[in-house]
C-alpha cells in the first residue's frame, strides 16, 4: 500500500537535513509522540513518495524514524508502511505488530490495522486479516470507517466469503450514492442474511 516535500533533494541531503532539524527541535514531545516538525518532515518525505526510487524512499523513512526513541510505536509503524509501500509486505507485517503491540495511537492505530491485513492478504493470509479487521466494524466512527470495509470485503472475498465481501462493499457505498441508498441498504443486508432468516 501506498501513503502519503520537498523537491529535488538527494537521500544524503534529506537525511542531514533530517538531522539537522532534530539538533534544532526535540522530535518527540513530553507524552513520547512526535512533535509537529517531525510530522511534518514526515508528509514531506511522504510527498516524494513517487519520485525516488525504493531503497531511497525507505532510507529517508528510515532517517526520520531513527530520531524516535528506540521503543517508539510511530517509529515501527513508519518504517512497516515504507516496506509495505514498496512492495515488501513481509517484513511491514511483524512491523505493524510491534507499533500495536507498542500501543500506537490516534489514527495511526486504525491504519496499521488496516494496513496489516491488506499486507496479510497480499501474503496469501486473508483469513487473518478477517479476524484483524472485524471488530473495527464496531469502533467509533472516524474518516476511516469506508476504508476498513473497503480492505475488509477483500480480505473476506479472497477467503472465499464472497457474499459477505459484496455486502460490506456496498453497504459502504450506499450513503455516497445520490440516490437509492434505502434499496442498496437493504441489498447489501440481504446479501448477508442467510437465506430464510
């Protein structure tokens, strides 16, 4: 999966630029997590994301996520996206682990969730990432509500639960449409509701 600048840079210059900026500014505020420069540095490699080859991109990742402290969730989740986003969904998923195993927080909690069961699918895990993605379904709404459905349904439909997967599907494509949301609604339930129930 792919994220979220500068222009031109080379890695050796981002990465002492990198540096730099953390001799000036404390990358981690009182409570651990990152401070604003820091995540803003992070949108901005993020940006280049497109334009340099993969190894660079991991590396600059690689620069930021070293300014964390050793034990840092944001840091494990970090450098698991630049993995997974690079094609290398083996060694993002025990990366996703450790940032929820480390209590990652905010919306990163919900996307390394939902990041890891697309990596888990992509491996030939769909099931796992069923079991990961299920109990999202009941969390508090958020921005990420449709995305979590959305890698969902693929997981279920490479488990062979294709009904299921057409159901979340559309469920969550109903309240977007400008019309027939009730008919679609009750479609997709009904897809999802054993024949005779």
């Amino acid at each position: 999966m792919r994220g979220n600048g500068s222009s031109g840079k080379t890695v050796r210059q981002a990465q002492h630029g990198t540096r730099g900026a953390a001799h000036g500014t404390t990358a981690v505020t009182g409570d651990g997590e990152p401070g604003l420069a820091w995540e803003q540095r992070l949108a901005a490699a993020w940006s280049r994301y497109d334009t340099l080859p993969a190894s660079e991109f991991r590396a600059v990742i690689e620069a930021l996520a070293a300014e964390l402290p050793a034990d840092s969730a944001v840091a494990a989740f970090e450098r698991a996206g630049a993995f997974d986003s690079t094609g290398q969904p083996a060694r993002a998923v025990p990366l996703y682990r450790i940032a929820l195993d480390r209590g990652v927080r905010g919306a990163r909690r919900r996307r390394a969730k939902i990041q890891l069961a697309s990596s888990l699918r992509n491996l030939g895990r769909p099931e796992e990432g069923v079991v990961l993605l299920s109990p999202e379904l009941d969390a508090e709404n958020d921005e990420l509500d449709d995305a979590v459905r959305a890698f969902l349904a693929l997981c279920l439909a490479d488990a062979g639960r294709e009904r299921e997967a057409l159901s979340l599907a559309l469920g969550a494509l109903a309240p977007h449409l400008p019309r027939y949301q009730r008919a679609l609604g009750r479609y997709a339930h009904q897809l999802s509701t054993p024949a005779g129930s």
